[in-house]
C-alpha cells in the first residue's frame, strides 16, 4: 500500500511557513511500513487543489491531505474533498457543539465563519481526536481514501498518530512493526561517517534488515539513524540493540548519545553524575551556550550562571583576561578559569572567536577558542568552523558543549 502528502496552503509555496508536516509524515509512514512515494505542495485555490488531489488518488491507494481546513474563506480543503468524492457537505451538529463549546470555555464570542468547520463530506467519518475547532476526515473516494488533517502542526500530529496511522495499518493489513533508534554524533562529517561505516553498510545491504541512515542535523549533529523490521516490538528491538552494539566501536566517542537526546542534555547529566556545577563565559557565542544550557528541563541544580561578555574590558575587569588579544588560547582558558572563580562554580567554560564577517586581530572568518576549567586542568584548544556568522556561531556552541562532554568521560 503507498500514501501520498498533500500540502495545502499558498503560504508553503511563497516560502513564508516551512512545510515540515510533510516531512513528519513521511517519516511516521515509513515507520508503519507505508510506501510513501509522492509529495506535494498546493496553493490555496480551488482548480489546482481539486487537480492535484484527483491525480494523488488516482496514482495511490490513500492521501494525506494537510491544512485548509480552517474557517477563513481560503479554507477550502473540505469543499475540494467533497468534490471529488461527488457528494454534498453537510453540517455536522456534534461537531457545531463541540466548537461552540471550545469558545464558550474560553470566554470568547464565536465567529459565525467557524461553523464553517462543522461542515463534512456525506459519507466521511470523523477522527476522534479534535484538539482545536476542526475536525479531521476520513473520506472514502471508491476504494481508495483521503485524510484531512489541519495544518497545525500539533494537531496534525494528534491526529495522524491517533486515527491516520491506526486506520492505514489496517487497511494494508501489516502485521509487522518498523522501529528505529537514533545515534547522535558530532566532530565528523557525513561524508566521513558515511565513510567509516561504509563496510558495515555494504554488510546490511546483502542482509536487508536492519537499515542505516544519515541525517545532517546542524547543530544537533549528524544523526545515524538504525531502522529494523520485525514481527513484534520486542524482536525488533532486539535487532536494535545488537546493531547498535556493533555500531559503538566504529563510531567510538563520535556519539555522544545513543538515545536521540541533546548535546545540552548529555552534558548536563555527566555534570550531575558527579555532583558538578557549571559557569560558562561566552563571547562570540553571544548567549547560544547558555540559552541551549537552560532550555533543557531541570538545569538549575547544575548550571550555576554565565556572562557575555563581548567588550574586551568585561574580559579583563570581571574575568581576570590578561590585556591583550582576546580572540586567543589565553584569553579563552583565562574566561573559563575566571567565570568559575567569579560564580563559585567547579567547572567554567570559555568560548571567544571570530564569527564574521571580518577577521579580527589577525584571525580569519570561523576561528574559535574554546577553553575549560576542570580542577587543575584549565586549557584550550582551537577550531576552525565553516559556514557564516550564524552557523559559526551555532557549531562553535555545539563544539564548546561537545568538548566538555569529553573532558569529563577522559
């Protein structure tokens, strides 16, 4: 059985909103075993919308129709549906209840285009799940079928989890489950990674299960992802655990998590396994280190503090850099030894460079030192990053985390 994406909404086209959603659901239908073998992108206008959807029907068994299905007058999804299965709409009074409902509960008066969304294709069926005021659909068209599912993404995601998946598993009748866990890793490139696994990828092709992937993931790193097939969950975790367990020689300490978890994340656990606490001094970074520090749930029992510190005379006078270069070995070990001095804490890191798009003080465009205090061991090393000044910025943050995390397991 395959299932094709249908994404609703000129907005994707003129690139203003990301169409992630579809993304998303291709994911989750390879993970349920559906083929999805065509997506596509749609404005909000009636002829192209109607073309679209009867050439996805035609050419695949369902379709995930995403977005379109509010209460404005471009939100045409229900009506284009209800088209090409040849029936009428009707309003739903459950469905009108359940709307009014959800303004009354909140104290606001409903706008009359909302009933809008009561109205349903004769013939289709409600998704139990109604987070917010539109309901999703399951229309047949012949033998074949159409979802409607908003655009918000969760409320989307509700509802593909909960009624989407469910019902395309049935109709396909899979009795197997696809599973998959993701190694994360960082300080090579896909490229090289691919390369140090490539006799390991040749073996598994022969073999057909389990399955390996990449996914160059910015500054949350490369990701590997391992997929396995089998007849229960229990068996394909199995074949999980004995892949990954082949994986973690020749991957050594590239992967930082095994379980699809944050740099910040497993920095912060080592942290707390040792009953350490963390300041960080941060320059060319400008606040990226500890905003990915404190967005992580929990951080205050280890994350003791930071300091921007962008002029050089907030290096010198509040962290005790020795005047001169600042964009230097000394200058980011003397940050991370004096943030730690100067909050108290038993760890300090340090990051200064230069992000762009000029040199500064003789150093080219993606140079960055990264220095930490750890007991006696107050050192620093260099990096040269690529990119521009954000994604400088972004693995500089990353690089800093990564580095720590290392420290600590030597």
């Amino acid at each position: 059985m395959n299932c094709e994406v249908l994404a609703i909404g000129t907005e994707l086209l003129l690139g203003q909103v990301v169409d992630t959603n579809s993304s998303w659901i291709g994911e989750q239908l390879a993970l349920t075993g559906i083929d999805c073998l065509y997506q596509a992108k749609v404005g909000d206008n009636p002829a192209r919308i109607r073309t679209a959807l009867r050439e996805a029907v035609d050419r695949s068994d369902a379709v995930i129709v995403c977005g379109g299905l509010g209460p404005t007058q471009d939100d045409i999804t229900r009506d284009v549906i209800a088209e090409v299965m040849g029936v009428p709409l009707h309003r739903d009074a459950a469905v009108e209840e359940r709307i009014r409902t959800m303004f009354g509960s909140r104290g606001r008066d409903m706008p009359a285009n909302n009933l809008r969304q009561a109205d349903v294709p004769e013939g289709a069926t409600l998704m139990a799940q109604q987070p917010g005021t539109a309901p999703g659909l399951i229309c047949p068209v012949g033998d074949k079928v159409v979802y409607a599912v908003p655009g918000v993404p969760y409320e989307m995601k509700e509802m593909v989890e909960g009624s989407v998946l469910p019902d395309l598993a049935r109709r396909a009748g899979v009795q197997s489950v696809i599973r998959s866990r993701t190694l994360r890793t960082w300080g090579h490139s896909e490229s090289g990674i691919a390369e140090v696994l490539a006799d390991r990828i040749v073996e598994l092709d022969a073999l057909g299960n389990p399955t390996i992937a990449f996914l160059a993931s910015g500054i949350e790193g490369l990701k590997v992802r391992v997929t396995a097939k089998a007849d229960d969950d229990a068996a394909a975790e199995s074949i999980l655990e004995a892949e990954l367990a082949v994986l973690a020689p020749i991957l050594g300490d590239w992967t930082f998590s095994a379980e699809d978890e944050s740099m910040e994340t497993v920095v912060l656990g080592l942290l707390r396994e040792r009953g350490l606490t963390l300041a960080v001094a941060e320059s060319v970074t400008g606040g990226l280190v500890m905003a990915r520090l404190t967005a992580a749930p929990g951080t205050s029992d280890v994350l003791k503090g930071g300091v921007v510190s962008y002029f050089s005379e907030v290096k010198y006078d509040l962290l005790d850099v020795p005047e001169g270069p600042v964009v230097s070995l000394e200058a980011a070990k003397a940050m991370a030894d004096g943030v730690r001095k100067l909050l108290e804490a038993d760890v300090g890191l340090g990051v200064t460079g230069v992000a762009g798009p000029e040199e500064q003080e003789g150093q080219p465009v993606g140079t960055v030192f990264c220095g930490w205090a750890i007991g006696d061991d107050v050192d620093a090393v260099r990096v040269q990053l690529p990119g521009d000044r954000r994604r400088v910025r972004d693995f500089a943050t990353i690089t800093l985390l990564d580095l720590l995390r290392r420290r600590l397991l030597a």
